[in-house]
C-alpha cells in the first residue's frame, strides 16, 4: 500500500502532559511503514464535554503511513494503553488520548471510526493546529 498523509490529534490531562505526549509522538514515528513528517506546537485547552477536570496539552502530527485506517487506529489504541490509558466514562480525564483526524481523502463512517473524524469542525484547537502543520509541511490530501 503507497504511503499516505494521516493526522492524529494528541492530548493529555493526567500525569506528566508532556510526557504522555512525547512517548505518542515516538510511539507513531516508530510504527511500521510510517514517518513523523510534522508536529504542531503543543497547546493548553479547557477540557470538553463538561465533566470538571484538569485543561489538557494537545498537539497534531502528521504522519505518512502504509497502515491502513483501522490498523493506524488499533495502533493510536495500543499507544494509549502504554500510557496507562483506561476507557471508562465518555469525555473523562485520560493519560493519553489520540484520535485519527483524517487519512487522506478518505471518508468513512463506521461505528468505531468516522473519518474525517466528526469533533474536526467542533475543535478550534484541531482547525488552528491542522492549519499549522499544512503550511509548514505543505498540503497533501
């Protein structure tokens, strides 16, 4: 499969932010068939979904990868785990969060991926961090 352009969405609340931060983004330049080509600059966010919890560090990278869609998700999925991430309640302080942004041009909508992913326009903080790494690595769908 030829190499393309994915976007993850890094964040973290819990423990050492940037710490949780930096083992995703060499956790994902290590993966198979896939390079770190960007990262954005890391920024501070109120939490979403309303529950009361510590602002979170969240950063995008970009990556171009060989894995497919479900297989770049299972691996952002094992990454999160490594950072002791424990799935319980939706919108719940987390280690480590990453989300697959978008994958190309693709679009899906399946029960447990949807690309591009549907928080994209709700987030300024994705718009504003999407927008940083596309002009600083140029744009490729």
């Amino acid at each position: 499969m030829p190499a393309v352009r994915a976007y993850v969405a890094l964040g973290s609340n819990l423990g050492d932010r940037a710490a949780h931060l930096a083992l995703a983004r060499a956790r994902l330049a290590a993966l198979p068939g896939t390079r770190l080509v960007g990262a954005s600059a890391v920024e501070e966010t109120k939490p979403l979904g309303g529950l009361p919890q510590p602002q979170y560090l969240n950063q995008m990278v970009a990556l171009e990868t060989e894995l497919a869609p479900r297989e770049l998700l299972a691996a952002c999925r094992e990454i999160e785990a490594e950072a002791g991430r424990v799935r319980r309640e939706r919108w719940a302080s987390r280690t480590l969060d990453l989300d697959l942004v978008l994958y190309d041009e693709v679009t899906l909508a399946e029960p447990d991926l949807i690309l591009p992913h549907p928080g994209l326009s709700a987030r300024d903080f994705w718009g504003r961090e999407l927008a940083e790494l596309r002009q600083a690595i140029g744009h490729r769908p």
